[in-house]
C-alpha cells in the first residue's frame, strides 16, 4: 500500500505565504518524480509545479516567481512554498508520486488540502 499524506493547506490573506508538504510512504518503488496540482469546483485539475529526483523543476505559469517546489529524496517528501497568495490560488491541492516498481511506472495521489486565499 502506498500512503501520501499531505498537510500545510489553511486560510491565508492575499499576499501572505503557506508551505504545503506531502510525504509518501510504503511500498512505493523508486521514485521518478514528485509534484502538485490544484482544482476548484466544476473545473479539471491543473498543473502548479513537478521536480523529478534529479532537482529538475518546473512551474505553471500562474505561479513562477511566487512557488519553489523542493523534494527530501531521503524522506520522500516534496514541499511547496507558496509565497504572493492571491484569491485565484483558492483551490483543493493534491499532492502526486511518479514511481516506478520493477518495471511499472505509476502515478499516486494524495486527498487533497484546502488553500483558500482571502481577506
């Protein structure tokens, strides 16, 4: 069974900053990569940020210049700093795992925390 618990989401003023973090634990494999996307209501999920084991990152749009997404490869725990909060960053984050076991790569998620932006 793999776990991924994710924590850090909260209620934040615009302009203010949260630190989400996500921790995958069992039998996971070997980890390519880790990342988050977010969701709101009535809308698909989308990509806000993914680092691969190697340090390589990359960012949605919306989010360069504000988000650094970093991973603990001993802890298997990928943290994003989101720093500049704005009311569009209102949304379910899920955390998600890359992993590859043997020669099956799959995709992990977690539930889901609430970051709500607003004054």
């Amino acid at each position: 069974q793999v776990q991924l618990v994710e924590s850090g989401g909260g209620l934040v003023q615009p302009g203010g900053s949260l630190r989400l973090s996500c921790a995958a634990s069992g039998s996971i494999g070997s980890i390519n990569a880790m990342g988050w996307y977010r969701q709101v209501p009535k809308k698909k999920r989308e990509f806000v940020a993914v680092i691969s084991n190697g340090g390589i990152t990359s960012y949605a749009d919306s989010v360069k210049g504000r988000f650094t997404i970093s991973m603990d490869n001993a802890e298997n725990t990928v943290y994003l700093q989101m720093n500049s909060l704005k009311p569009e960053d209102t949304a379910l984050h899920f955390c998600y795992v890359r992993a590859t076991s043997w020669t099956t790569t799959k995709d992990y998620w977690g539930q889901g925390t609430q970051v709500t932006v607003s004054s």
